[in-house]
C-alpha cells in the first residue's frame, strides 16, 4: 500500500520530470529555430505550418527521446533536495527501510515507463509523419537516386536482380526475374530495362526474353515490350530520411517482415524496434542509480549531485550511440546493442544500491 510520504515522493518525482521536460524542450527548441531559420525563410513557410506540422509534433518526439534523461535529472535534483532538508533522514529514523524507501520511486519510473512505452511505439509514430514530411519538403530530403547490384525476393520461390535502379525516372536496368518451385528453376525473365508506368501503376518490361523450364523441355519467349504487376513499387527502391519514427510497432514489425522477405537490410528498423523497447526500461536503471547517489549528503551540495548526474546521464547516451553504431555496422546484433546499455548500467545500479542501503 501507498500512504501520504509515497504520494509526497511521487509527486516531487513526476512534478520535477514535467518541469524538466518542459525547460529542457523550451530551450531545445529556441536552438532548432535558430539552426533552421533559414530554411524556413528561403521556403518562404507559413509560421502555422511551422508550429502546427512541426513544432506541435517535434515536441512529445524529443520529450520521449531523452525520457531517461529527463527521468535521472529529476530524480538527482529533487532527492538532493530531500536529503539536505534531513527529510530523508527522517523517513529512515522513523522506521521505514531504504527498500521500503525506493517503492514510490519504482511506482513514479512505472509511470514513466509506460507512457514512454506506449507513446514511443502507438502514439508518436503516426504524428512524427506530419514532422517527417515537414522536415523533408522544407529543410531537405534524402532519397537514393541509383542503387546498383540489387538481389531482392519480392514473393516467395521469386527472385528479382537490377544492375541499376534511377530512382528519380523510376527505370531499373539489366532486369532479371527467376521462379524457383522445390529450389528448381522453373522460369526465367531478362530484359534490357523495365520502367514504372505511373498511369497504369504497373511496370513495362522492355526487349525481354522468357526462359521457360519444364523438366528436360525448354522454351524462349522473346518480345519487345509487356505490362506486367509485381510486388515492388519504386518506393523500395527510395529511402527517406527518418521513415522508420513514422511506423507504429504493428507496422514496423510488418515492414521488417517484408524487407526480410525481399532479402533487404533490416539493420536500421531492427535497432529503432529494440531501441523503442529498452528506451522506457533504462527508467528503472537510470531511476535507483539516482536515488542512491542523490539520498546521501555529502560534500560540495546538489550542485555535485547534479554534475555527477548529468556525467552519468550523458555517458549512458553516449554508450547507446556506440553501440548504435556497432549494429549498423554488423558487429553486434541489434537487439544485444540496444540492451548493451542497461544491462551494464544495472549492474552499476545494483552496486550503487546496496552500498547506499547500508
């Protein structure tokens, strides 16, 4: 059960992480004005737009991004606090235990966590579309304009290969389409190009030959130009900026199938999957390891507690960049690089807790 202290604790924990939010955002967002001004201006962007596609939804994305953050700053200023107006000196003294102590901490990271959980994979996805757009009509997109030497497998037992793909005239050159039956090949398609026919939403194959199988038998199609639907569009072939933050979780998981499917790399949406999952957890981590700093006194004030919080806080960030960048690279699976992080960041935690207990 719950009684007036825990609520008093959980109320100075969740007011402090609000506050911090909002003062870290206001702040973070005068610099993005600032960094983006121009573009704004050179686009000639109507200042609604600005603040209703952009800003109104650049704020809960940067709000849940540093949640952990936000969540260890809290913790460190307004524990400090109680421990150097001796109120926690006097929960202890009066009977209550230090585990005990930590219960409406872990009751305000729940809290935390699970609106972190929950915005982070439903909520923000669907609003980081108006940003993302935003971001790439008015301050730049970044799309593939060729791709060379693309295997792709667009159904199953089917096998597309592109020597180029010009993305911007929507034409894949050296087309080749092979359908496998029990691991045999049964069919096989070659044309000089084949190009996307935005009217009919289909592709023309162009100067093709087909290569038809049929146990010793052997037939040759040749022909100049066919209409024919695949399971691709150009789109697959065109990779925007921050398409991932977009896809709710249902939706991530599915283009992960398909990109699997099709044999594409799947390293970026397998680290943004992982990283929504372990994002909310640090709250817990970075939650204790606070406490346990911040519930003593000790020499040189908040202001010590403070500095040791950020320097903790921003190395956790920064670990989570390294071992972002050993996934993307191949060097570690994503989820191990994602969860890298809070397992050793635990571990501290755990060590920082028990000597603090004592």
């Amino acid at each position: 059960m719950l009684h007036k202290i825990d609520f008093y604790i959980i109320k100075k924990f969740l007011g402090t992480f609000f506050y911090a939010i909002a003062l870290i955002i206001s702040i973070s967002i005068v610099f993005d004005i600032s960094e983006k001004v121009d573009d704004f201006m050179s686009k000639d962007v109507s200042v609604k737009t600005i603040i209703f596609d952009y800003y109104i939804n650049f704020i809960p994305y940067f709000a849940n991004l540093f949640s952990g953050l936000f969540t260890f700053i809290a913790v460190i200023y307004f524990t400090s606090k109680l421990a150097y107006n001796t109120e926690i000196i006097a929960i202890l003294s009066s009977g209550v235990s230090y585990n005990r102590l930590m219960r409406p901490y872990i009751v305000g990271a729940s809290v935390i966590v699970l609106f972190s959980y929950l915005l982070g994979n439903y909520v923000i996805p669907p609003a980081n579309k108006k940003r993302v757009e935003f971001t790439n009509m008015y301050i730049g997109t970044r799309k593939v304009g060729a791709e060379r030497n693309i295997h792709r497998q667009i159904e199953p037992g089917v096998f597309v290969y592109i020597d180029s793909y010009n993305a911007s005239t929507d034409v894949g050159y050296k087309f080749t389409i092979e359908k496998f039956e029990e691991r045999k090949l049964v069919s096989k398609l070659s044309s000089d190009y084949i190009k996307w026919d935005r009217e009919k939403k289909k592709w023309t194959i162009h100067e093709y030959s087909i290569r038809t199988i049929d146990g010793y038998t052997e037939k040759i199609t040749r022909g100049t130009e066919i209409d024919t639907v695949l399971n691709m569009v150009p789109g697959d072939y065109q990779v925007v900026a921050n398409i991932v933050e977009t896809m709710a979780l249902p939706a991530l998981n599915d283009a992960i199938a398909n990109l699997k499917l099709r044999g594409v790399n799947t390293i970026n949406y397998e680290i943004e999957k992982h990283k929504r999952r372990s994002g909310p957890f640090s709250a817990f981590i970075l939650t204790i390891i606070g406490v346990s700093l911040a519930s003593k006194k000790i020499k040189g004030g908040i202001g010590f507690h403070l500095g040791l919080g950020l320097l903790l806080s921003f190395s956790y960030i920064l670990f989570m960049q390294v071992t972002t960048v050993f996934a993307t690279s191949g060097l570690l699976a994503p989820s191990l690089a994602m969860w890298i992080p809070n397992v050793l960041y635990g571990g501290l935690a755990f060590y920082l807790y028990r000597r603090a207990a004592k």
